[in-house]
C-alpha cells in the first residue's frame, strides 16, 4: 500500500506542480509561453523514462533508487521557484526559466520509471495509482491556488513528494520529515519575506505601470486556476483602483458615492456614444464588467436595469472590498451581478436586452504581441453573435469596444450570420479620434442593430464628437467593406486579399485572435514551438536508435515504438480537444479543468486497473471510435445543453469523459506488460517515449485547432489510437 500511496503523491503534485507554473508564466509572459511550459512539463517526464533506460545496465531499478529521486524531485520544486522568480521575468530569458522547470518533471520521471521497471508485472496497479493521484491533483490545485496563491502553492507541493519518498524508503523518513518542515516554513514566511515571490516582469502592464506611478502600491492579490488578480491604489481620482488580469489588461475602479446623478458627466464619454442610439431607459446587459467602469457609464446614460455578468469571481470579490468608496457598486438596486460565463448565461436566460455590451477583456500589449492567438475565445464566435441577437429587443443592439484590428473580422462574423447585404444595413462602426499610445491605443465601438439602422440614427452618429465613422450605412462606408456590402467583392475575396486572417470565427475554431497569415500562428510562436518541437524530435531519433535491443529484429521493435508513439500524441490530442468543448458547456474555466482531468485521469486509472480483462486490439479500436463520435457528435450537441443547470452540465460532462478515460487508461499499461523480453526494450524506454510524443501531440493538436478547428484535431487523436490498434499485434504474445 505505501508503494501505491507513494505513486499517488507523485503524480498528484506533478500536475499540480505543471498547473502552478502554468498560472505563474501567464502572470509574468504571456499566456502562450505558459503552454509552452505544460510541454516543457510532459518533456521531462520523458526525459527521465530515457534516461533510466540510458542507465539499465549499470544497477537494477530498485525501489531505494525510486525513493532518492522522489526525494530529489520534492527538494528541486522550491529550489526550481526561486530561481524563476530571482530573475525578473523577460521572454529572452525563456531558455532559462524551461530549463529550470524541467529538473523537477526529470527528477520525478526518473522515480516512476524506475518503479515501472522494477514492478513491471504490475503496471496496471502502478497506472491507476498514476493516473489516480493526477486526477486528484487536477482537483487539488483549484483549491491550493484560491487558499494559498501562485508561489505559496507550488512550495506547498513540494511536501508531497518528499512524504512519497519516506513511504518508497525507511531510510529517508527523517530527511524527508526535516524537509517537509522546512517547506512548511517557508510556505510560512514567505508572505512577509517575499523569498519566494515574484518581484518584476517588465514586459507587463502592472510593472510598467506601477514603475510610472510614484505611490502605487498592490492593495490585493489574489489566485485561482485561471488568473491572478491584483488591485493596485495610489492612481490620481477618480481612479481608485485597478485590477489587473495576469499582470497586464487591467480595468479600473471609479470612486463614486452610489447616487446616479453624480455620474452624469459620463453620458460625454466615449464609451456612453452607444446609448444615444439604444431604446430610452435600456435594460443592459454587460458582459466582462470587471472593475465597473461600464456599468457606471450604463447607469449615467440611464439605463433601467444593468445586469453585469462577470466570469471570474475574484473581480466581484475586490470591487467588493472597497465597499462604499466605490458606491457598493455590485450591491446597488439598479445593478444585477451574476457570476458565470457570458455564453452560458445568455443561452441559459429567456430575458432580452435592449444592449448587450462587451468591453476590453484583454490588454493592446497582449493583442499586439500575438500572445492571445492559442486563447480560444467564444465570446466572439459566428454562433455568439447568433445568441446575442437572440436575446436582444426589437430595437435593441450588440456593443463591442475593442481596438481597429478587429474590425475585419467582426464584420466577417456579422456577414456570416447575417449575409452581406443585410449585415450592411445593420452594422455600424466608429473609431476614437483622440491621440493613443503604445499602451493606450484609440479605441472602437462595433455596434450590431437588431433591425437596419434609421436614417436618424444614422445622421446622430455622424454627428457625434470625437469618432472618425468606419461604417455608417446609408451615409459612409469605407472599403473594403462598402464592396463587401455591396456585393462587387465576395467573402472569399475579402478574406483572400486582407493583410491578416479576417475570416469569421466558428465555435469549432474559437481563435479570434490568431490573425496572422497564412495559418494564424505569428511568427515569434512558431518559433517558440520549433525550438521545443525541434530538439524532441531529435531526442526521440537518438533513443530510438539507442534503444533497440542488439540482435532484436526490427519490425517488431519498429510496431512497438509506433505503438507507444501513437499513445502519446492520441491521449493528448484527445484530453486538448475535450478541455474546450467541455469549456464551452461548463461555461467556466475552473469547473472544466478540475472536472475534465479529475474524471478523464479517475476513469484511466479504473481502465488500467482492469486492462488485465480485455484485449489491445478492440480496446483501441473502441478508444479510436468512441473519439471520432465525440469529434462529429459534442460541436452539435454542446450548444443544446447549455440552458440546463450547472449540476446538469457537469453531470454531462461526467458521463461524457468518463467512458472514453475508462478506455483509453488501458492500452499504456496493457502495452507495457508485454515489454522487457525478445525485441522489446524494458519499460522505461516506452516510458519516455510516450512523455515525448505528448510534447510533439499537444503542439501538433494546437496548431491544428487553430488552422483545420478542434473537430480536425480530435479526429486526428482518434486516427493515431487506430495507428497504435494496427501496430498492437506485434505486441500481442503468442
């Protein structure tokens, strides 16, 4: 029992060591150097699957050689910590912060190698003590990162490993309890000493800001599995807060003393522009309010009722904590705030607005630098426009403020939905004519009318101060849209001779900021994922050939690797494409990957433990089959369920990911016990592998999301389980 519980411990904190880190890049990168780093994660479990089998002949895998790893791998969590945040974080200094991140997976690769190798004949206990304690951890972590934050969390991880290596060896009881107490205090003290804190990340908003602002100091920090939020004072009235997403967007809160009419100047502002042309006294609907600042705007032009449905509960909890200096301002009689994803409200709500209005989710820097084009965003989707226009009143109207770029391919969702000549009457666009800058571009207002707009309405926008018209129809439509209206330039020409990707973005492929041509890959990202994608490639070359037992005949060995191969870049691709439909169903972030990895991780490890009673070739080719009917099935039937209930949906999502884990956590271990005799290498060997083929399948299944959709890229995981089915027989014992 101590064996499988130590097992559990590791791999518990290995994911969420992965998913700390993960939370700790995107506060101080970008968010897509945060998925590098889940590949810098899969990396190094591979790597120390090799590297045991690099070494099998010098001394038998034992578990006293499992216990010193495991031992190692709890010391090099927090040492790993202090190094990333020593430095403050810059993208030139990735090389850097991967390399030190990769210790701690290789050190734990190395333990569970070791034990595989050692207990071969009973991996399948050993899997679902794996695949247990990581579905555990992916429960874990949500909970660590709200109690304790970022940093603190990933030196609470470290206690983990070190009790597992007490549990694999007597001998290292008492190190192992001096260093857990020593983690204990530094998760202790590292509040008031900063030790372990992160210090500065000059490419991001909150530092440049903070720097520039004599005075300004972070009020709150707090964590989840998604974001981090601070709430940073000291700025000039009426700005008495703002809070930043991951260091950099940022929204503000407003001073204000909880009486409308104190906020009338608003009604002047630019972004108030939208209401001039909406219903008298309008029922709004603000979807991302964060700090409040539109919720203001919407009460001082005299909105009726604000509904302000905000996604991240953290934001409702700090505009809170400043109580009556910013007018309570989600308690106030006039406003409804809802915690919960904007699509699933809208399609979970009968009501209609008479505005439904999106502002800045995002920051100009993030945009700008490409960092958001892996962020699926189905706020912004052919089939949102669908819901929105849906719960609008006769008159009523879709705002969205967002930056000049994204002009194009709002206006391609809109002529989606709606055909280009009737998307023409019904479009309006407006820019800011102020002087931006590099942090603080002009902004824009799209705005999507219910029926065609009126020559009234129409001649009001023209009028208004401050705004240079992109669109106005029937009055100043400049090119190429007035063609594209028109009808004297097809879609496909549009799309075709636009310097970026501007063609209209689909649930399927949620990617609307990935506008760089041809693929929507910018160039600093591809680079980035060759400079991981090159080195595993060559890698796994150079252990193929290394492994391959002398005298062993090659086409049996080959299936063998092809088979392992396979396994890696299925799993992952399916586990990805599944994170964002589930996504899309939940309606929040938290849920979906605490949910999705407990029950896909759980169901394996149930699928391990009885591989021992079914056959390789029909357990992948039911994995293979039940993927692909996921692949064609979940886009249609996902938007259906989305009016249920919360506990509905996640029972849903249960039942939906549970049977295909319970498959696909058989053929890993069921392939593994046939290895170690005749041509095939010991386990540690298969081991790696599978850990390198994840890295190369997770690239693989992103950039195809992003080019082809998820669909594609799920049917390409099912392809590679009917690929690992076909080479099964040569793993097959006579």
């Amino acid at each position: 029992m101590a064996l499988y519980l130590g097992i559990f411990l590791v791999t518990l904190s290995g994911l969420m060591f992965e998913i700390g880190l993960t939370r700790i890049f995107s506060a101080t990168i970008w968010y897509h150097f945060a998925f590098v780093a889940i590949s810098v994660a899969l990396l190094g479990w591979g790597l120390g699957g090799f590297a045991v089998h690099l070494l099998r002949g010098r001394r038998e895998p034992s578990r006293e050689q499992a216990a010193l790893f495991a031992f190692l791998y709890g010391l090099s969590i927090p040492l790993a910590l202090w190094l990333i945040v020593r430095l403050p974080f810059l993208p030139d200094r990735l090389a850097f912060y991967f390399a030190v991140s990769l210790v701690p997976f290789f050190l734990a690769g190395v333990a569970l190698s070791l034990l595989f190798a050692a207990l071969q004949q009973d991996a399948a206990r050993l899997y679902f003590a794996d695949l247990v304690g990581a579905s555990l951890g992916a429960l874990a972590v949500t909970f660590l990162l709200s109690w304790l934050g970022g940093e603190n969390a990933v030196l609470a991880v470290a206690v983990a490993p070190l009790v597992a290596s007490a549990l694999f060896s007597k001998r290292l009881r008492v190190p192992a309890a001096v260093a857990v107490a020593l983690v204990l205090v530094a998760v202790g003290v590292n509040e008031r000493t900063g030790l372990f804190r992160i210090r500065s990340a000059p490419t991001k908003g909150l530092y440049r800001q903070m720097a520039a602002t004599p005075g300004a100091r972070i009020a709150l920090t707090g964590w989840n599995a998604y974001s981090r939020i601070d709430a940073v004072t000291g700025f000039q009235p009426p700005y008495l807060a703002r809070l930043y997403i991951d260091s950099d967007a940022w929204t503000n809160i407003l001073a204000w003393d909880g009486q409308v009419a104190s906020v009338a100047s608003m009604r002047s502002w630019y972004r108030a522009l939208p209401f001039k042309v909406a219903p008298e006294r309008p029922k709004t609907l603000i979807i991302g309010p964060g700090g409040g600042s539109d919720v203001l705007v919407a009460l001082a032009a005299g909105s009726e009722k604000v509904t302000a449905v905000e996604m991240n509960p953290l934001m409702l909890r700090f505009v809170r904590e400043f109580g009556a200096r910013a007018g309570n301002l989600y308690d106030h009689p006039q406003v409804e705030a809802i915690l919960s994803e904007g699509r699933t409200f809208i399609r979970r709500s009968d009501r209609r607005f008479d505005v439904i209005l999106m502002g800045f989710v995002d920051s100009w820097a993030a945009v700008a630098s490409g960092g958001l084009s892996l962020s699926e965003n189905h706020l912004y989707t052919v089939e949102a426009f669908e819901a929105y226009l849906d719960h609008l009143t006769p008159d009523g109207e879709l705002v969205i403020l967002r930056w000049d770029v994204d002009v194009p391919r709002l206006v391609s969702n809109a002529v989606a939905l709606l055909g280009a000549e009737e998307a023409g009457r019904r479009v309006a666009v407006l820019l800011e004519t102020r002087e931006g800058n590099r942090e603080d571009p002009p902004q824009m207002i799209f705005m999507l009318k219910q029926r065609a707009w009126s020559a009234e309405e129409t001649e009001r926008m023209a009028a208004w101060p401050g705004v240079q018209p992109v669109i106005v129809p029937g009055r100043h439509v400049e090119e190429p849209y007035a063609s594209l209206f028109s009808g004297r330039t097809s879609v496909a020409d549009y799309v075709a001779h636009a310097n970026a990707r501007v063609d209209a973005v689909y649930d399927d492929r949620p990617f609307f900021f990935a506008r760089a041509k041809p693929w929507g890959l910018p160039k600093a990202m591809r680079q980035a994922f060759l400079r991981i994608l090159v080195p595993v490639l060559a890698l796994s070359v150079l252990f193929l050939f290394v492994g391959k037992p002398k005298g062993a005949a090659v086409g049996p060995y080959a299936a063998s690797v092809l088979y392992f191969a396979s396994l890696g870049i299925g799993f992952i691709a399916v586990e990805l494409t599944l994170l964002q439909h589930l996504t899309l169903l939940l309606g929040h972030p938290i849920f979906t990957l605490s949910i999705l990895l407990f029950t896909l991780l759980a169901a394996g490890g149930v699928g391990s433990y009885a591989s021992a009673r079914f056959s390789l070739l029909p357990v992948c080719l039911a994995s293979a089959a039940m993927a692909a009917l996921y692949a064609l099935a979940l886009p249609r039937i996902v938007p259906l369920l989305l009016p249920l209930p919360l506990a509905g949906r996640i029972a849903i999502a249960i039942l939906v990911v549970a049977p295909l884990g319970f498959l696909m956590g058989m053929p890993f271990p069921k392939g593994l016990r046939a290895t170690g005799q005749g041509p095939f290498p010991p386990p540690p060997l298969y081991w790696g592998l599978n850990g390198l083929f994840s890295v190369i399948g997770s690239m693989a299944t992103m950039a195809t999301a992003v080019i082809l959709g998820f669909t594609w890229a799920m049917l390409g995981g099912a392809a590679f389980y009917l690929i690992a089915a076909a080479s099964s027989r040569a793993l097959v014992r006579p």
